[in-house]
C-alpha cells in the first residue's frame, strides 16, 4: 500500500513538473514574442566569455589598470544587448528613423588588431561579432534619437536607447532565470544575482547593491564567475 501510494506521488509530482517547464524554453537565454527572436544560452555565455577576455587587453591599450568584475554583470550586459539588437531596427521602424550611413554601422577588424591578436581566435571573432552589434545598435539608436522632442546631437544617444527601452515594454520577454533579469522590467535599477543553476552564491556575491562591496565581492566568487 506504501509503495503504490509513493508511486503516486511521484507521479503527480512528474506532472507537476511538466506541466512548470511548459513555458520554458531549453536551451534559450532569451526568446521574445515566442521565437520571433532567441538568443542561446551558448550564445550569451560565448559572447561573454570574448567580453571578459578582452576587456583587461582593450584597458591596457588605453592606458588604465584592468579591473576584474563579476561574471554576471558582463553576461546581463550581453543579454541586454541581443534584446536591444532584435527591437531597436524594429523601433527605428516605428519612429521612421533614417537609416546610419554605412561607415557608422562597420567595424573594421584592423583597428582592434592590438586586442584580437592576443585573443583565442574564436574569442577573437565573438569579440568581433560583439563590437559589431554594439555599433549597430548604438547607430540605429542614435537616429531614432534624433526623432524625439527636443533631441540633439549630444543626446540622441541615450534618448534612442530610452525610447527603445520604453518600446521593449510591447514586447513579451522570456529570459532564462540564470540571467538574473525579468523580462517584464528591463530598466530595473538593481539586477538580480544568479551566474549558476547549481553553485550557490556567497554572501559576499549578494552584496552587489553596494558598490564599496564590489571589490570584496569579487573576491569572493570563484574564477569561473570572474569577469577580467
């Protein structure tokens, strides 16, 4: 009688389950409006792999001290990024923004010859694919801002990305909870802590709200959640 009642409950319990990861998208660190647009978990996790690569390289051409950050914060970076690279062309749309000159949407490898030359080359190219859709999406954003009252030159930068935001809000959103950021609130102010399914987080890696904290935090995590 135990027997059949645990398997029973285990059965109701795989039902559950199921019926949870239903909404769920495997292998997807973002999906928007139900596949007009995902980005893979593989994806994000390359891009910011080039990312944490690169960034101590492109300090040192400039002269500053490399400075190591959390993994995380460079992965929700990219997250954020591939979101905006779907909807930003489709705001510009919206607004009838004009389209960047071609010159402004073109990354031309050999003037990052100094940082890729000393990457991993599939790093390097993922570095290289990274700066490409940073610069379209900071292209396209900038005219879009230029649609808006009272835009400038000076701000038409950060009034096209705000508008884009603003935009995204239309959109239907899933992100992989590792990420650490809800898809229904892309301009939160503080981001939630995650990097992992399966290591939990130190107390010292809850503590990113405080910014006198950041270097005790980092020192805290692994190296595989280190960024730089």
């Amino acid at each position: 009688m135990r027997r059949r009642h645990l398997a029973v409950v285990a059965a109701v319990a795989a039902a559950a389950v199921l019926s949870a990861c239903s909404d769920m998208h495997p292998g997807a660190a973002i999906v928007i409006n139900d596949d007009d647009y995902r980005a893979s978990m593989d994806e994000v996790d390359e891009l910011t792999a080039a990312l944490c690569e690169a960034s101590p390289l492109l300090a040192e051409a400039q002269g500053a001290p490399a400075e190591e950050s959390e993994g995380i914060e460079a992965r929700q970076y990219i997250t954020g990024l591939l979101i905006q690279s779907y909807i930003t062309p489709l705001a510009a749309e919206d607004v009838g923004a004009g389209e960047p000159a071609p010159e402004e949407l073109t990354v031309n490898p050999d003037d990052y010859a100094n940082i890729t030359d000393q990457m991993d080359e599939d790093k390097a190219d993922d570095f290289l694919r990274l700066l490409q859709i940073g610069t379209e999406v900071g292209a396209w954003q900038a005219n879009i801002g230029l649609e808006q009252p009272d835009a400038s030159a000076a701000n038409a930068a950060e009034a096209g990305q705000q508008y884009v935001l603003d935009y995204a809000e239309d959109f239907d959103i899933d992100i992989d909870p590792r990420l650490g950021i809800d898809g229904d609130d892309l301009q939160a102010q503080t981001l939630g802590r995650s990097g992992s399914i399966s290591v939990a987080q130190s107390r010292a890696a809850m503590q990113r709200e405080n910014p006198d904290q950041a270097e005790a935090v980092v020192e805290a995590l692994p190296r595989s959640q280190v960024c730089g």
